[in-house]
C-alpha cells in the first residue's frame, strides 16, 4: 500500500517537533532529505485533563496517546497508541483504515534501551537498538541482525532556515524492508520521541 508514497520510500528522513512554549501535545512535520515536507505527525484525543496535566505535572506515562501520522495530501497513513505504562512502552501500529501491522515493544528499561519491532501474530521481524545509556541514537536492523536503518538525533546539516531548534530526529535507511517492517521503521522514528524522550532518561 505504500510503494509509491514518498514517506515509506526515502531513503533519508528528519522528523522536526515543532516549538511549542508550552507543550500540551505532540506535533512533528516530517521531511526528506531535500528539505521537502513528505509528511507530518499529530497527536488526538487530548482532552481538557490531559492537558491540564501535561502543563503542571509530569504524569504521561499514565495517560495514552495517540499519534496519527499523514502524507503530504493529508491522508492518514499510519495511527500509533502508546497504552498507559509503567516503565516500559508498547506502541500499537495500524494503518489508516484502522488495520493491525504490528507493534513496537520495549524491551528494558535500563542501560541501552531496546525494543522488539513485532508483527500482527507476536513474530519478531525487526529490532530497535539504543546505541548508547542516553537512548538519543538507534541501530534498526532486520529479524536476521542485518542493520536496515539509523536514527539518530541531530542538528548537523539542517537548513537553519528550515528547522527550528526543537528536537530533531534524522532516520537514515539503507534499504526499504517488506511490510510491515518498513511502516514499524517509519513508526520507530516518531516512538524515540513518544516512548522515550518525555524526560531526560526516557523513563517516561
């Protein structure tokens, strides 16, 4: 389903969260590696509490979220639930008619953070593999160990008249794997923010 969209198939991606003064939900526009928007990332169903509480507290963890990440018409292309947690993250992939492809499940919670890319029957296709204690940079690799894919979190080489100072996550692919673990890699970028980088540890 995603052979010709520009957001599956490049090889190089930059996932820019837009500033927000106060962050009360999750934003992304998604580039290629020309600069070119090929897609973005919204946050739904924030309720009136949700906000409330991203704003004088520090309790997402115990709250769902949910993203649904479109192309550059708009379509929605992917939906992501991140259930309430404890520690550790699940992230459930579907696509945009509400379709199970899979889901991204972490693994540990201490030392390089690592997660299994998982498909609709609990197979493990893929790996996703914090490369150091911060979780800022990725490994991807396929269900034989193969690196398919990095992400990495970066300011270097960004037109500064194109993206802001917020968080910047660069997704470089080697390769384009089958389905689904070319949509879960897709998703892998945007679960190093939602999963992870809602405090400085990544215990979120």
């Amino acid at each position: 389903m995603n052979e010709t969209d520009p957001l599956f198939e490049a090889s190089n991606l930059v996932v820019n969260q837009k500033v927000k003064i106060i962050e009360v939900h999750n934003e992304y526009t998604v580039f290629n590696g020309e600069g070119e928007k090929v897609g973005a990332v919204r946050q739904t169903g924030q309720n009136a509490l949700k906000k409330i509480v991203r704003v004088v507290g520090n309790a997402d963890q115990f709250f769902t979220h949910t993203l649904e990440v479109v192309d550059g018409s708009g379509q929605v292309r992917l939906k992501l639930v991140r259930p309430r947690k404890f520690l550790k993250s699940k992230l459930l992939v579907s696509d945009g008619h509400d379709r199970a492809i899979g889901r991204i499940v972490q693994l540990n919670a201490i030392g390089k953070i690592r997660f299994n890319l998982e498909d609709t029957t609990g197979s493990v296709v893929g790996t996703l593999n914090g490369l150091n204690w911060r979780a800022w940079n990725f490994s991807i690799a396929d269900a034989s160990g193969e690196e398919i894919a990095t992400i990495s979190k970066t300011w270097e080489g960004l037109a500064k008249t194109l993206f802001t100072t917020a968080d910047n996550y660069r997704v470089e692919r080697t390769m384009i794997p089958a389905e689904p673990l070319n949509s879960l890699v897709v998703a892998s970028a945007l679960a190093v923010d939602t999963a992870l980088k809602q405090d400085s540890r990544g215990l979120s």
